[in-house]
C-alpha cells in the first residue's frame, strides 16, 4: 500500500469537489492547495504561504511546491 496526496496550486475546494463527485476522496490521505471556499455564491481563494517569498524562487509566492515537498520529506526521514 501506498499513500496519496495531493499538491497543487488550484484550490481545496476545487480539488475537494471533484474527489468527492468521483468518489476518490477516502483514497487521498493529504491535499495541499490554496484555501477555498464558497462565500455568498462566489468562490474566495486565499494563499497557502503567507509568508514572505525568495526572490530567487521560480514558483509562485502563493504556493511554493518545493517547499512543501521538502516539508513531506523531512517529516518521512528523507531527502531529494
């Protein structure tokens, strides 16, 4: 057995959604995304990382996937 999860720049509710309506969302263990909700019949998106952003970084300042997977890594005892 494996484990899945799911890292992605879109939104929980989005990702949530489609899990759900294809019956997938008990086989994802984890998902990271950008917060979403519904609010007043409009989806709100907020950013994942709130903090500041690397100049040299090439990913977006919402969500910076090399950092969460080196976070997964080091929470599991491994490295790139």
């Amino acid at each position: 057995g494996g484990e899945v999860r799911i890292l992605s720049d879109a939104n929980t509710w989005f990702i949530d959604t489609i899990l759900r309506a294809n019956n997938l969302d008990s086989c994802v263990s984890k998902v990271v995304s950008n917060p979403g909700r519904e609010e007043g019949g409009a989806l709100r998106v907020a950013s994942y990382h709130t903090d500041a952003h690397p100049h040299a970084s090439s990913s977006p300042p919402n969500l910076c996937k090399g950092r969460v997977m080196d976070e997964w890594l080091a929470q599991e005892g491994s490295s790139w």
